[in-house]
C-alpha cells in the first residue's frame, strides 16, 4: 500500500514538471506576426526627419553687468578754512558750476586787496620813471645832460616794469587762492551724503560731499575671449546696440557699446566691456545689477537644423541623415552657434534629410523608414 501511494506520488510530480516545462518553452517561441525579417535581421526603423534650412543667424550675447558712473568726483576744499554756508541738499542734483559750499573768505579777501595796492603802486612808480625817461631824452638831444643818466633813467624804467609785472602776478595767485573759498559742483550729478556744516573746520583731506555723474551712464560687464573678434568687426561697422534688462521692473534699456578692454583676463578668458545709456529718468542706478544682450555679429546664410539632430561623443559631432538607399548615414557638423531649439552648423549642404527622432536605435548604414508625419524645420 505505501508503494503504491509513492508510485502515485512520484508520476504526479513528473506530470506537472513535464506541463510547465512545455509551457515555458513553447511560450517562448516568436509569434508568426513578430518574426525577424531578412532571415533574422532587425527591420528598418521608423525616423523622423527634418531638412536644413537658410537663414541669417544674428549672434547673441548675454552677461550679468553692473551698473557704473561715468564720473564721480569727491569734493575736497583747497585750503584750510572754516564752512561759512552749505548751498545745496544731500541728494540734490546740481549742474556743472552750481555753488555748493561758502568758505570764510575774509583772509583770502584782504590779500586780494592787498595784492591790488601793491600793483597800484607800481603802475604809478613805472609812469614816473617813463615821464622822467621822455625827459632825459628831450634835454639828450639838446646836450644838456649825459648819456649816462640817461642810460640810468632806463634801466629805473625796465625795473620798474619787471616789478609791476611780478605784482600782477602775485594779486592773480591771490585771486585764485580767494577763488577756493567758493566751492562749485565740477559737473552735473547728484549730491551724496554731506559730511559738513556751516562752522566747520575743514582742511585739503576733508570730505565734503561726492558728485556722480547719473546722465549719460554705463554699464560694465564681461564676455568670453572668443566673441571679441566678432565684437571689434562689428564695432567698426558702427554702433553696436546693447540692452539691459532689470529684475525689479519688466523693461528694457538700449544703448550702444562704448568700450572694449585693450587687454583679455589671461585667467578668466574674458573681455571687460563697457555700454553707454541714456538715463535722464534715472531708471539705471549706479551698483544696480542688470542683465545684459548684444547683437555681436551675424551669420550669414547659416545653415540651421534643430539642437535635437546633433550626437556629440568621443568620435566628435555628428547627425545621421538619410541617404539614397534609405539607410541612416553619418555626416560630421561643426556648431557654430546655439540658439533656443535650433543651432547653425557647418558640413551640410542643405538637401540632407536629418533624422531626429529614432537616431537612438540607428547604426551607420542601418536601414530606416521615415514617418508619415515628418515635417520640414521651419526657419
């Protein structure tokens, strides 16, 4: 009986074992619709294509800027004196030549005076001696004197002459140094913080205020070496627009480049630039970060195909393109320059149908099939 109960046992098992072993390997077997064409080859695959197109491509450059004066001055008296009147407010804007502060002139005023007596005196004491010189010479003709008087009455004259000019020139260094007292804004700009009052003491090192040029303005900012050939060719074509962009307020300022750095940051590999900008409604800030974009160049009928077409790898950069025979090709590009979804590139010839979908599963000269619903790229 317990053989008969193993025997039954042991052919169940054999039964199932051999059920599932048929059913795992028949399973396994391609359906008749999925079999392998060309005798075990994969079929072609399905692309997508796109042709190149013609286009000028203007040349894009961003960079982050910052805002900077053309010109601040740092106003500092000329002598040592006490402030008798501040003209202007902090923050005011002034223009070129505007009295800003009053120092106590009373010194510098008596010399004035003082130098112009001096000179008064002198002119008289000059036409003395020419009146008594026009005179030796009346009574030379008639011998009635020396020559040797005469001679002497010259000299007193030419002395006379050399003092008054050197007097003139010492009531002039008076004037300018009574000039010093009246302190005038150097340019137009607006007015920083005023570190005085009246009654100060001032002297040469004291900072009186700061004067920042706000109209016309600049920005400064960076590009990388390699835009620089197409920067001067373009400057020397004319002026070369540049826009700004502030975060603060969605609004755009346009200006035009007005400096190239002489010299490339050997460690960075950038240029320093600077462009100028209208800014009578204050918009630009001086220390304001801005972004910045330029036209550097354009390129000419460039040929442009889409950024998805192109495989860069260690072999170098390439697209595959469909050739005569409907199998997918390699052609090796060089691009030129990126911009949103499309790149211009050099190596095409314009009539290649550039796969972009499916190149994912492509070898050099497999086969494709192209997708009904391929379009053309549009420029």
């Amino acid at each position: 009986m317990k053989k008969s109960s193993l025997a039954f046992v042991v052919g169940a098992i054999v039964v199932l074992g051999g059920g599932a072993w048929f059913m795992t390997h028949d399973g396994a077997k391609p359906a008749a619709g999925n079999k392998p064409m060309n005798g075990g080859q994969q079929g072609p695959t399905t692309v997508r294509i796109v042709a190149p197109v013609r286009q000028d491509v203007p040349v894009v450059l961003q960079a982050n800027g910052t805002v900077t004066p053309i010109s601040t001055v740092d106003l500092h008296p000329q002598t040592t004196s006490t402030i008798a009147k501040v003209h202007i407010k902090e923050g005011q804007f002034v223009k070129s030549g505007e009295l800003m502060f009053t120092l106590d002139d009373r010194s510098e005023r008596a010399n004035v005076d003082k130098a112009q007596a001096q000179v008064e005196r002198d002119r008289a004491s000059l036409a003395d001696y020419e009146r008594q010189y026009q005179r030796a010479l009346e009574l030379l003709e008639k011998k009635f004197i020396a020559q040797g008087a005469v001679d002497t009455l010259k000299s007193q004259v030419d002395s006379a002459r050399a003092l008054l000019n050197a007097d003139i020139a010492a009531a002039r260094s008076a004037g300018v140094d009574a000039s010093y007292t009246a302190i005038r804004a150097p340019m137009t700009g607006r007015v920083g913080a005023i570190n005085v009052y009246p009654g100060s003491l001032v002297q040469m090192t004291t900072l009186l205020a700061t004067v920042t040029q706000l109209d016309p303005i600049t920005v400064a900012f960076t590009l990388p070496e390699t835009a620089l050939a197409g920067l001067m060719a373009a400057q020397q074509q004319g002026a070369v627009p540049v826009s700004v962009k502030l975060e603060s307020i969605a609004k755009e300022v346009n200006g035009k480049l007005s400096f190239i750095d002489n010299t490339v940051d050997p460690v960075a590999g950038v240029i320093r630039v600077k462009a100028q900008f209208d800014n009578k409604d204050t918009t630009l800030w001086p220390g304001q970060y801005v972004n910045t974009k330029l036209v550097s160049h354009v390129i000419k009928d460039a040929t442009v195909i889409p950024q998805n077409a192109i495989i860069s790898n260690t072999r170098g950069t390439f697209i595959y393109a469909v050739d005569k025979d409907q199998s997918a090709k390699v052609v090796n590009i060089k691009r030129l320059y990126a911009f949103g979804e499309s790149a211009a590139v050099t190596g095409l010839d314009g009539s290649e149908q550039v796969i972009v979908d499916g190149k994912q599963n492509l070898r050099p000269g497999g086969k494709v099939r192209i997708a009904s619903d391929s379009v053309k790229q549009k420029g």
